[in-house]
C-alpha cells in the first residue's frame, strides 16, 4: 500500500501519461487524415475525367482539405508604421513563404527583371498587386531581407507604400489570401527576433523604452540598452559566476581524480566576492534608473492662493489648471507629463493644504498629503508676502505654515512666488531656504533662473550629467532590481558556505548564473561545461 503523498504523485504521473498519449494519438490521427486528404484529392479529379481509380471511392470520402492552424501559418504581416494619412507606410511580411508574397504581389517596372527571385538588401521600385486578380494596389518600393540577415532571422519583405487608409487596407486585405499567411500579433515581429538571437531580453525592452521615448535621457538610456549596452553588462556578472561555477565543479568532479590545482576554493570565493560587489553597486542607485525611464514624480504643494497651478501651468506653457484668486480652487491632483532639462518629470499640482470644513476639500487635502509623501521630488509653492515675517529684534525671516511643516525633509525644493508684491524686494536678500528660488509667476521674473536651477538639480540629484560620456544606470526595470536581488542573495549563501559543503556551494552558484541569466533570457546549463574544459587542463 503506498502512501497517501506517493499515491497521489504516482496518479498525477499516469494522468500526465494518458493525456500525453492522448494528444499523441490526435496528432497521428490529425496527420493520417492530412495525408489521405492529399492522395486522394487528385483522386477526386482523376475520377471526374472519367477514369478508373481501381476501386478507390474518390468521391464522397468524408475528407475536405483542412484549414491551416495559427502554428503552421508561420508567415507573418503587420502594418509597422503607424496607421493614418502619411507620406510613406511600411507593411512588413516575415516568414518562411515571404518569397511567394514576394512573386506575387511585387511588380518590379523593369520587365526583364520581372519573374526572377528578389534581391536581398536592395530597394526596388515596383506595382503592388492583388494576388488573385492582378490588380494594381498601389505604386511603390519594396525590399528583401533574406534569413538570417533580418530583423527577425527570416525571411523578411518590406512594402513602402503611400500610406492612405485605402490603400493600407487593399494591401492587407490582399495579404490574407495567402493560406500560409496570418495577421501578426502585437511584438511578434520582435518575438521572432529574439526567438532567433537576434535580442535578448534587454535589448527587447530598449527598444520598446526607445519607441516610447519623450526626453533626451529616455531615448539615451533606451538606446544603450537596445544597442546591447545592458546585455553586456549582465553577461559579464553570468560569465564571472559560471566561471566561479566551474571551479568548484571541478573540484567536486575531479579533486579525487585528476591533478586539481591547490587554492581553487579560495580563487573562486575571491571571485565571488568581487561579483557581489559589482552587484551591490548596481543595486544601491536609488531606483535611478527605474525613475528616469518611468519618470521622476515631482509634487507640487503649499498652502492655497501660494501660485501652485500658475507654476503647472508655467511649466506646461499652457492653461492646463484653473487660475482663480479663490482659494480652494484646485481640489483634486492634477498630473502631467513633462520634459524639465532633457528629464522626464510627472509633474502634480495638489490641492491646497489647509484646516477646512468642506467635505470635497478635505478629500483633496488628504490626496495632497499623501501625494506628497510618496513623491520622488517635492517642491513647496509659498507665497512671499504671507511667509514673509519680522523676528523679535525687528529682523526679517521666512516661516512655513505649520501645516506644511510635517511634509518638509531636508530634500524639499522651494519656490518663492509673487516677489513683486513685496514692498521692498532687497529684504528677501540672504534669507532664502537652501534649494530655493525666487520668482514673479504673473510677470516672469525670476523663472528662468528657476528652470534652469531646478533642472541642473534634479540631473545632479539622479547623477545625470550633460556629458555623453557619464555611466548610464544599468538597472531599468524594476525586473532586473529582482532577479539581481535573488542572485545576490545566492552568492552570499555560497560565501557562508564551508569548503567541506562544497556541492551545496556549487548549487548556490547555479541559482546565481540563473537568476542574471533570467534578465537576459539567457539560461544555458552547457555554459558550465565550455567554462570548465576552457578553464582547466584536465587529466594532463
């Protein structure tokens, strides 16, 4: 009698068995029926002349030529320029009967050049052309990339065409004639490639972050990673840790074998070492990376009537929030996307903050609030005459409201508005906050000295610099923070490790090269073994 946890694994395995038999008999049968269909059709057409099969009932056979499913049609096309009126609109067509589309529906001008097979990487001007009927769709330039020299590692056909909402659709509609040919689904284009080694996942992700792109630091932190710049990096830490790997693999495999040189434990611990630290460096950023590419949440509060929504509507250089002299007038957090000295900031205007019995005020109070404190950057909007105020002994000094005082930390931005209401400007001399500006919102004054402060400040804070040649943040999505966290956590298990546990060592560091494998996609148990032959001369 087996116990109640082997019985249970030993029914899941015969249950995995009899479906796995199942779907095995489906597909031989499937097959059966896909061949019989194609003895038998020139069968049917045989009989129809009036000639003798040899007994073979060609009609009524209870077979009809099947549809081909999503999987076998492995041709792909997708409109890859974005749909509307245009100049020029890109339909591309990847896969292994691209060639066909290609005789087709391509029309080169030159008639003897007409019938040959197309030349790769070559721009040539032809008619696009229905596949059935013959019938002009459009005048354009069509190219050929042949596999596996393309974006995709296949075969890969490019139709420039006027892009008009007619003619766009006559080309596709034209496209799915083709039997073997499909609508692509979204990225499968880049699917493909990366299915083929053409990206990895890094790789995957900057072009993607390089697409949707809207300030100069997007585009150069997308640009590095899908120029392999990310890649590069992480498949340094993988190489270091399978190498650290095949140290100690040797010393399971071989120690009592073949000549192992002494001090390999310690060698590969020292490495390890060093890659922890590599790995700690890259984490202690401070999300830099993750901030820039998803954008830095800049808050924007103060008490009410302090010029919050005019600096919004400063930054946007447009009426993006109501400017009234009533205060209370924003109730609710108003956000925008912006592009503050080459950085993405999500900028939000929030209510102003202040003791109210409004119900619908109140809600916005507390909104503000806790906008505020999980902002990456908070910026305190005052208004001058208000914070204005004498000490004791007749002295001038800046005070913030006691309600703001609470949300204030040492990193806090300050803008002081409406100095053109003070009587006499010279007093705000030496008592402005650290990282504080003082503007006119309503006349200008002041706000280009703030622009430029304010941005130079934000670059140095995330340690942005306007040289190209500054190091770009390595860690970008908040996956990458995880799978290096994961492996970092396995290398300290290796260095805790005792030499006499050595094979748990080992299985350490196999979690650690997967776990940095995993931001790439690139997982490879054979990385060992090369490491291994490559690294030591064995049994010599």
């Amino acid at each position: 009698m087996l116990p109640g946890n082997a019985l249970l694994e030993a029914s899941l395995r015969r249950f995995v068995v009899s479906r796995s038999f199942v779907t095995s008999c489906r597909q031989t049968a499937l097959n059966g029926y896909r061949k019989i269909s194609q003895i038998l059709h020139p069968l049917q057409s045989y009989s129809k002349k009036g000639h003798s099969t040899n007994g073979l009932q060609a009609t009524n056979t209870g077979f009809s030529s099947l549809a081909l499913s999503d999987a076998q049609r492995r041709t792909i096309y997708a409109l890859s320029t974005p749909p509307g009126k245009a100049g020029v609109a890109v339909v591309r067509i990847s896969g292994p009967d691209a060639q066909d589309v290609w005789r087709r529906m391509v029309r080169l001008y030159n008639t003897n050049d007409r019938g040959r097979e197309p030349r790769p990487w070559k721009m040539e001007r032809c008619k696009v052309v229905h596949p059935e009927s013959g019938e002009t769709l459009d005048d354009g330039l069509a190219v050929f990339f042949k596999a596996p020299r393309s974006f995709t590692t296949e075969d890969v056909i490019e139709l420039h065409v006027h892009s008009g909402r007619a003619v766009i659709s006559s080309i596709l509609s034209a496209l799915s004639c083709f039997s073997a040919c499909r609508p692509a689904e979204p990225g499968e284009f880049t699917r493909r490639a990366f299915e083929g080694g053409r990206l990895d996942l890094t790789q995957v992700e900057g072009l993607k972050d390089l697409i949707d792109a809207e300030t100069e630091t997007q585009r150069r932190l997308a640009l590095d990673a899908a120029g392999g710049v990310s890649r590069a990096r992480f498949e340094d830490l993988r190489e270091g840790i399978i190498k650290s790997l095949a140290m100690v693999e040797a010393i399971i495999d071989f120690s009592e074998t073949e000549d192992v040189e002494e001090g390999v434990f310690e060698e590969a611990r020292a490495r390890v070492i060093q890659l922890r630290s590599t790995i700690q460096r890259y984490l202690s950023d401070s999300r830099r990376g993750e901030i820039l590419r998803s954008g830095i949440r800049l808050a924007i509060f103060g008490p009410p009537n302090a010029g919050k929504s005019s600096l919004l509507n400063f930054l946007a250089q447009r009426e993006a929030a109501i400017v009234t002299s009533v205060p209370g007038t924003t109730r609710d957090i108003l956000e925008l996307s912006l592009d503050i000295g080459g950085l993405p900031v999500i900028v939000a205007d929030t209510a102003g903050l202040r003791d109210t019995e409004d119900l619908v005020e109140s809600i916005g109070v507390e909104r503000a609030r806790k906008m505020v404190l999980g902002a990456d950057v908070a910026l305190c909007v005052l208004s001058l005459p208000e914070a204005l105020h004498r000490k004791d002994g007749g002295e001038r000094c800046l005070k913030v409201p006691p309600m703001l005082e609470p949300l204030i930390t040492p990193s806090t931005f300050f803008l002081l508005n409406k100095i053109d209401l003070v009587p006499s400007p010279t007093d705000v001399n030496g008592i402005e906050f650290n990282r504080s500006w003082t503007v006119s919102l309503s006349t200008g004054f002041g706000t280009k000295n703030f622009l430029d402060g304010f941005a130079r400040a934000l670059r140095e804070r995330y340690d942005i610099l306007q040289d190209t040649q500054s190091e770009q943040p390595v860690i970008t999505h908040a996956r990458h923070r995880v799978h290096l966290e994961s492996a970092l956590r396995f290398l300290e298990a290796f260095l805790s490790t005792a030499p006499e546990d050595v094979v748990l060592g080992a299985e350490e560091l196999r979690y650690a090269a997967r776990a940095v494998g995993r931001i790439s996609g690139a997982i490879d148990v054979e990385d060992v073994l090369d490491s291994l032959f490559r690294e030591f001369c064995i049994g010599k």
